[in-house]
C-alpha cells in the first residue's frame, strides 16, 4: 500500500535528484551483506537497483 508519507518521501527523493544528488542501491531489507550468502547478495544489490530504477531513472551506484 503506497500512503501519502511514501508519496512525500518519493517526491523528496525525485527533488534531491534534480538538485544533483546522487542515489545509490544498497539492499532491499538492509541487512548486512556480510552475513549473506552469495546468491542472497546478487538478490539485494539488483533488486534495490531495479526497483530505484523503476521509479528513478538509472542508478549507477552502491552505497554500503
């Protein structure tokens, strides 16, 4: 369920890019890649990458 604060934070977001920040993929669950396994690892780092994306345009980094 997408709520208003979601759409506030989204637009924040969207207006932090358009002043040149730059948005960078870091997991989707945020838990510590350390204590990942492999494919685990691949699963967060291109699934936050696609879902930024999604709603971003192309993110070019991993923040970590």
């Amino acid at each position: 369920m997408i709520t208003s604060l979601t759409l506030l934070i989204l637009s924040l977001v969207a207006l932090y890019i358009g002043a040149g920040w730059e948005i960078g993929s870091h997991g989707v669950t945020h838990e510590s890649l350390l204590r990942l396994d492999d494919a685990d690892i691949e699963w967060q780092l291109k699934e936050s990458k696609k879902i930024l994306e999604e709603l971003f345009g192309p993110v070019i980094s991993y923040a970590y």
